[in-house]
C-alpha cells in the first residue's frame, strides 16, 4: 500500500497569492501545522503503508526539503517527492511516475489532491472496497452537497445499492447529482492500463492535428474529466459516501474554514494542540492554536478558530477572532484582527482593526460548501477576508477592512475593500 499526493506547482494557487508568494500553498500552515501534513498523517495511520510520494512540479526548495525529513522523523515512514517535468495535470502526474507508484509491488495506492481538508476517512475506503467490488476496483472519495453548489464540483451518480459509479461529470452546467468528489480516492495498479488507454487516443488525435500550435501535450491527462468520465458505468468505479468534514483550500478565506475544521477535529485527534485557559495566561475562546514559541499578554482574548504561529507576539489586551497570524508577526497593544489572515513578520499599530468578512458557508444548510469566491463581481473586490502579505506595516489606530496588502507594504492610511498593490 502508497500513498500519493498531488501539490500542484508554482502557477497553480494564484487564487491563494499574495500568500503563495512566500511558501508553497501545500506548505502553508492550516491550524498550526503544514496544510500536507494532515494528509501525511492520515496516510501514516494507515496500517501497512510503506511510502508516501509527493509529486508536483515546484522546483526542490529549501522549504520543501526540510519539511519532508522533519515529516519523514515524525511520522517513521519514508516520504519523497517527484517532480514533474511540466503540469502533467492530475492523471498525467501519476502515469508518468507509474514505475515509482508501483515498484516494491505496491497492491493498492491513495491519491489525494493537496487542496483539501478532511478527516481523510481512508481505511474505511479500503474496508468499503473489500465489501464492494472486487480487489481490482478503484473507490472515489465522495460527500454530499446541495443541489447549487454541485454544479462546482465533479458530480457522481451512483447505484443505491451497490455504490457503483453509473455517471460522472466534472462541473455540470445544469444539475446532475448532489454526490461530489472529494479529490480523494483508492486506486489499484490496474488503473493505468484506463490511464494508458487515454494516453494512446491523446497521442493519436495529436497525430492528426499536426497543424495545431503544438502547445497541447499527449502526457497532459486529468482524471476526472478524462479517466472517470470513460470509467463511470464500467463496473470497475465505486464511490464511498463520508459524512465527515470536507472543504477545498482554494482561495485565502477557505484556509481561515479548514483552519476551523481541524481545530474542530483536534479535540479528539491532538488534544495537546489546543491552548487551555491557564492562569496568568491569555484568555482563550473555543478552539485556538497557539505555536510555544509566541509571546502573548495574558489580558489578551484570542478565538473561537484562532491559530497563532511561531514567534508571534501580541500585546495587552489584544483581540483576535477567526483568524490565521503566522510566523514572526507582532500585534501591538489593544490591536482587534478578526476574519484575516496576518503575514510572516508583519506588524500591526496599536488601536489598529484588521477585519475581514468571513466566506463560510450558510450553517443552516448542513450540504453548504464554501463557495469558491472570485475576486471581483460587477467590478467590485467581494467583501472578503483582510490578508496582509509578508512584512507589512500598519500604523497605529487604523482601520484595514476587506483588503488584500501585497508583500512589503508599509501603511499610512485606513484603507476599505482595496487591493494595495
């Protein structure tokens, strides 16, 4: 049994900027920890998984590097990463690279896409498939969502019965189920041969159209619209329906919701991770992390859903709510930060407001997903969370509301639904 998860590259993300700029999204901290290392550590419990590879096409980075040999010390399984040559897209990536899938005679392997946060319910996907199917199917990691926001998702009918795959559609124009993909799935090695089979029509059609540009390349293979869409209806395709959280890391403000969801998650899985209210110690409000290197005040009120990173310091009587403060960033005395996300080494003035309006799902409709917001509607920026990039300076008693800071940005003024570039 291995494990393989997708993390895009360099020119995926740009929805996640001004914050991809500094890290790669995958390593971007989600509650505390690396966004990959949840999956990591859901792949690690798997009993009898012996390797986890990484693929993507970023270039082998110090940051990168050094997460994989402090994952690999803390969770005793051997991890590495492949690089691509180029976006092979989400089939291509794994075709290319399928002797590295399959040496040490893997059975079975898990491919889960880097972008999405779960409880990640993967032995039960390896039970389901014993009981459904045969030991040659592959199984879809599928959830349920409300009849709209579907249409955003790949779309999945199944068979009641038998949770056989009878239809898929990737982003439907009009409404074709509410089972979508979670972007999580159990494959065994015989997927390659359908993968392969799409590789040679690719290879033939690009054949005969000599005369286009020759941008397109025949490697460039996604699975959902090329592989599950010709799979569906075949017998070999089953989906597993989770009730556990789900969400997509897509844009800046759906990682303040995951951040939510795993501190959620952490009260039973790493206790250890949530800071307690402690005398003499800031007072804490619902889930909170907080790194043990910051610094904070103890007349400071920090959460519900607040993460702190390492290095952070905050001042007397500071305010945080529904946010993300990462490494190095300094919120001075009385500064409220709700609904944004605080950049490495920033700095924020004292009697300064940093808000956000949160892009969370309606909590009454117990399907909703966050929707994928764009940035701009009728012309104007969506009202959405206040990101600061790295190293930016805000003044004292100024107000930052629905704006995005690029990196390096030193503020004079309150500013209100901007882009400062």
């Amino acid at each position: 049994l291995k494990a393989v998860i997708l993390i895009g590259g360099p020119q995926k993300g740009t929805r996640f900027r001004p914050l991809s700029f500094e890290v790669p999204k995958p390593l971007f901290p989600v509650a505390g920890v690396p966004m990959v290392q949840h999956h990591i550590e859901a792949c690690a419990k798997v009993p009898g998984l012996k390797e986890i590879l990484l693929m993507g096409f970023y270039q082998p980075n110090e940051a990168l590097s050094r997460f994989l040999v402090s994952a690999q010390q803390e969770f005793k399984v051997p991890i590495r990463y492949l690089q691509e040559y180029a976006a092979l897209g989400t089939g291509g990536g794994i075709y290319h690279f399928r002797d590295q899938i399959l040496s040490g005679g893997a059975e079975a392997f898990f491919v889960l896409n880097a972008d999405v946060c779960s409880e990640f319910p993967l032995q039960e996907m390896l039970e389901f498939r014993q009981q459904h199917g045969d030991m040659h199917s592959f199984v879809i990691l599928g959830t349920t969502a409300n009849r709209t926001q579907a249409l955003n998702y790949g779309c999945i009918v199944a068979n009641v019965d038998t949770q056989e795959v009878q239809h898929y559609v990737e982003k439907p124009s009009t409404f074709v189920s509410e089972i979508i993909n979670c972007g999580i799935y159990l494959f065994t090695p015989a997927i390659f041969q359908d993968i392969g089979e799409v590789f040679q029509r690719n290879q033939q059609e690009l054949a005969l159209e000599e005369s286009s540009n020759g941008w397109q390349r025949a490697e460039v293979i996604r699975l959902e619209q090329d592989v599950f869409t010709a799979l569906a209806g075949s017998g070999k395709l089953y989906v597993y329906k989770t009730d556990g959280f789900w969400s997509q890391i897509k844009s800046a403000g759906s990682a303040i919701y995951a951040s939510r969801l795993y501190l959620n998650q952490y009260s039973k899985s790493h206790p250890e991770r949530l800071a307690q209210n402690k005398h003499g110690g800031p007072i804490i409000r619902g889930n909170v992390y907080i790194h043990p290197t910051a610094s904070i005040d103890s007349t400071a009120v920090l959460g519900p859903n607040v993460s702190i990173g390492e290095g952070v310091t905050v001042g007397a009587g500071v305010r945080v709510r529904e946010s993300i403060v990462l490494h190095g960033a300094s919120l001075h005395d009385h500064t409220c930060v709700l609904n944004s996300i605080v950049g490495w080494d920033s700095t924020i003035g004292r009697w300064a407001r940093v808000e956000g309006t949160p892009s969370d799902p309606n909590p009454n409709d117990p399907y909703a997903k966050i929707d994928s917001e764009t940035l701009f509607r009728d012309g104007r920026l969506t009202p959405s969370i206040t990101i600061l990039g790295c190293s930016v300076s805000i003044p004292a008693e100024v107000v930052i509301l629905n704006s995005i800071v690029l990196p390096h940005k030193e503020l004079s003024r309150s500013y209100k639904n901007q882009i400062i570039l």
